[in-house]
C-alpha cells in the first residue's frame, strides 16, 4: 500500500476534498484489480467432476465458510458435493438457508452495491442469477425425493412459482415473449405425477401432471408410457417395484469474462448526457467495450447413462430438464441489464474522476492527461463478475424401471451422444419393495457414474 498512501498524502494537500480523495484512491487502486481471486473454487470443480468428493468437500468448505464474497457461491457447490456423497440430508439444510439468505433483502448491503460502482460487481454481495435461484428449489426437490421426508413436491412448485415470477418481472421491465424465455421447467408436474402415482389411488392427478410434462417437454418420451400405466391403474406388477435413477448429467453452466462492444443508442445517450453535465460536448466517456459475464456451458461427453440390472438391460435415462439451456436463454435475454450496469458503472467511475481533476485544478491538455491515464487504469482494473454454481449439471435426467422385490444390482455406465460406453461401469445395489418407489440419485458429469451414497 506504499504507493496508495503516497498518493492519499498528496492528494489531501491540494483543494480536493478528503472524500473525492477517496474515491480517486478507489479508482486508481482498482478495488477490483487489487482483490486476491480464489482459485480453491476451480481445483474444487475438478475433483468433483473426477468423483473425488472428499477433497472437493474441504477446498469448498475452507471457502464457504469463510467472509470472502466468494462464499455463498461456494456454498452453492458444497451443496451439490454434498449430493453426490450422499448427505442429501446436510444438503437440504444448506440450501434452505441459502434460498432464505438470498430472499432476504436485509442482507443486501447498499455499501456493497456502492463499492461495486467504484469497482466492480466482484466486491457485492453474491446475487444468484434467476437460473440458479430455480435450480436451488429443483435440487430442494430432489434431495427431498432421496431421503423421502414428503416436500420434494413442495420444493418442486416453488421451483416453477419463482421461474413465473421471473417471467412478470421481465415482462415489466419490457421484455417481449418472456413466457417463452421464462418457461416452466418439467420437473414440477413430473414429481407430482410421480408422488401421486405412488398412492395408488390419485392416478386421475397423476395423469394431469404427466400430460403437464408433455405439454412442457415433448421430447421426453417416458411420459407417455407414464400416462398408459395410470389410465391402467398399474403403478407396478404384482411382487415388483417401481426403481427411479435420478442422473445429474454432463457440466452445467459457468460464467465467463468477455468484453461487450458498447455500441448501442443507450450508450450513446449515455456520453451524451455526461457531455452535457461536464458543458463539454468534445469529452465522451470510453465506452468502446466493457466486461460482462457471459454463459457458457463446458464440454462434457456424457449424454446419458445406460443402466442394467444384473446383467439384464434397463435403458438409458432421458433429459426431463436442461439446465443449461435455460441458462443460456435467461443469460441472453437478461444481458441488456447487464450491460446497463456495466455502463452505469462506467460512467459514475469517468464523471467522479473529470470533477476530481476539475477539484484539483487541472486544465486543458493536463486535465485531459489525468483523465485519460485514470479512465485507463479504471478499464484495466475492471473484471465481469462470474461468481457461479458452477457444479449445477447440464441436465436432470430420469429413469424408471420395474423391477422385482428383492436386492438388486445396478449397472451403470455413461454413454456418449452415439450411444458409446465411456468410461467404467459403476455398481451398486438397490432394494425393491413391493408396489413402493424406490430413489437413486447419479452424478454423470463427466465419463464415469457416481452413486451418491
């Protein structure tokens, strides 16, 4: 800090104020430029996708547990490590407080939001995107469904209640066919029908929920033989159960840092109206290009998992929801906000440092200097916020089977897009009881399968 607080004692000294002082110190020392970046979180990413829980679990715990803005991320992805290690129960726990933190608009912090236009959105308390906020209900869910304590149909309708709420939202602020990039997932109605089913008594409901599902993902095919049984009233043959393999399949969404050409009107606007405040129409703010988060959803092979019971093929499970399309969609459509921030930040940083020169007595070609060397740093300085949870599947796929009450083992092995093995096969073994539903939740993100267990 030798060289900041060189340039605090001589900016105290001249006619500046003390608080314009300040907020130079910020610019030039770039809050975002200056912050140390955690790369705990990566070598995280990386052992989960390897199967390597436990080690997965202390890097994101040190994290999570920790002050940094970084931690609630973090916790988003201890979440699902917890998940694949078979502490469903540890999971819900966390996710629920993390939903009811991110609810709370006590724990928005205005210092936060201030800091992060003097810097970046890097030093603000971490705000989920509305993607993750509907993953976290939909991973309540599923967590519910494996240790079978009766909300994953609560969860579920939360799920698709905050994805319609996304949808007012954007729609109020003018986006058009936001029903379309807002859409309810399939996962809701697909729990019900399933929950329903179970009783062996509400297949009328059932049958709703599923022709919901088709209406929603008309490429899931399973629907259809899940709407024959229950017109049949045939939740399972008699002596057999209903086994459900719940796949988290391939690498969800992340964020990356690209820079977005500023070449709209807005931003035209935007240098216009501070050339009018500044009374100097010759002095535009540099807005060529800023940083944004941008999705992106990296490369995994697996596209589904081949299942067999005891030597004997079962099939292969089926995409029910796709996480990272609705990611990118929502992304996409969400980006003009995005990239109004980015402006908004922009120009409170170039304006804050034309009056600070102003303040200090600087004119003509010095000033211009100052502003040009500053606004530099300033851009340099800058980095898009891609805090992410960024261990979310690509997608959520399911498969049923019946089979025979008694112990079984389960095969499984991931499949490419061609159908090709990769990988080795996993094992583990399920009880089936007679007319009941019995969960088994994999993590296939990569070329191996992964009981949680």
């Amino acid at each position: 800090m030798g060289d900041c607080d060189a340039g605090t004692r001589s900016l105290g000294t001249g006619r500046m104020p003390l608080g314009r002082a300040i907020v130079v110190l910020l610019l030039v020392c770039g809050l975002g430029g200056c912050r140390s970046l955690t790369h705990g979180v990566e070598r995280a990413r990386g052992a989960y996708h390897l199967g390597r829980f436990d080690a997965a679990h202390a890097e994101l715990t040190k994290i999570a547990d920790g002050r940094t803005p970084r931690a609630p991320a973090a916790a988003l992805d201890l979440a699902m490590v917890e998940i694949a290690s078979g502490k469903a129960e540890q999971a819900i726990k966390r996710l629920r407080k993390l939903r009811d933190d991110f609810e709370d608009p006590s724990l928005t912090a205005p210092v936060g939001d201030l800091a992060s236009l003097i810097a970046d959105d890097n030093v603000r308390q971490y705000r989920p995107s509305g993607y993750e906020q509907v993953m976290i209900r939909s991973m309540l869910a599923l967590s519910s469904l494996a240790v079978g304590d009766g909300d994953a149909d609560s969860y579920a309708l939360q799920a698709q209640m905050f994805q319609q709420d996304l949808a007012r939202q954007a729609e109020s602020r003018g986006l058009k066919l936001s029903q379309d990039v807002y859409q309810p997932l399939a996962l809701a109605p697909y729990l019900r029908g399933v929950l329903r089913e179970s009783t062996m008594r509400d297949y009328d409901d059932a049958i709703r929920a599923y022709e919901q599902v088709t209406h929603l993902r008309p490429s899931f095919a399973p629907a259809a033989l899940d709407i024959q049984r229950c017109v049949n009233g045939i939740h399972s043959p008699p002596d057999h159960g209903a086994l459900y393999v719940i796949a988290l399949v391939g690498r969800g969404p992340v964020l990356d840092e690209v820079s977005a050409e500023a070449t709209t009107t807005a931003l035209q606007i935007a240098s216009q109206v501070y050339s009018i405040a500044e009374h100097e129409r010759w002095m535009l703010p540099n807005l060529v290009s800023i940083k944004v988060p941008e999705v992106r959803i990296p490369y995994s092979p697996a596209a589904a998992v081949s299942l067999d019971s005891s030597g004997v093929w079962l099939g292969a499970t089926q995409p029910l929801v796709d996480v990272g399309e609705m990611a990118v969609r929502q992304s996409e459509a969400e980006m003009p906000w995005t990239l109004a921030r980015a402006v908004a930040r922009r120009v409170a940083k170039e304006v804050a440092v034309s009056q600070t020169a102003k303040a200090a007595g600087l004119t003509g070609g010095g000033r211009e200097i100052a502003r040009f060397a500053s606004v530099n740093l300033i851009s340099l300085g800058e980095h898009a916020d891609t805090r992410c949870w960024g261990l979310l599947p690509r997608e959520v796929q399911v498969l049923r089977a019946e089979l025979p009450v008694g112990t079984h083992q389960l095969g499984m092995r991931v499949v490419d897009a061609s159908g090709r093995a990769l990988g080795v096969q996993s094992k583990t073994d399920v009880r089936i009881e007679n007319g009941r539903n019995t969960y088994v939740t994999v993590v296939a993100s990569d070329r191996e399968a992964f009981v949680a267990r």
